[in-house]
C-alpha cells in the first residue's frame, strides 16, 4: 500500500484525518505537488532527513 492509497484509506474510514507529516524516498516534484491534494499533510521530507528535519517535524505536529 503506497503513501497515498493510505491516505485515501484514512480519509474514508475517519470523520477527521490525523495531521500527516510525509517522509519518502521517491525523488521528485510530482509528490510533493500531490501532497496539495490532501489538506491533512502539515509536512514533507525526503530521505534521508536530518536532525534539524526532526525538530521541523516536531514543531509541526505539535502546532497541530
């Protein structure tokens, strides 16, 4: 199941999908113009991440 099919997945089974921070080794714009399609993702990183992707991470979750 890809990232996506996921979210998709979630989208039908809650009443309110969690906010979703996406990490992926897939190179390339066309995910991270995707990621426009679904309000839910807060975040989008590419591996591998760094440190200071982590504390990014963190500080967008936790606004959430």
């Amino acid at each position: 199941m890809s990232a996506w099919e996921l979210l998709n997945r979630l989208e039908s089974d809650l009443a309110s999908c969690p906010p979703t921070v996406l990490i992926t080794s897939s190179l390339g714009a066309s995910n991270s113009e995707k990621t426009k399609d679904y309000p839910q993702i807060v975040g989008f990183f590419e591996k591998p991440i760094t440190f200071e992707n982590i504390r990014q991470i963190f500080h967008l979750v936790g606004k959430h």
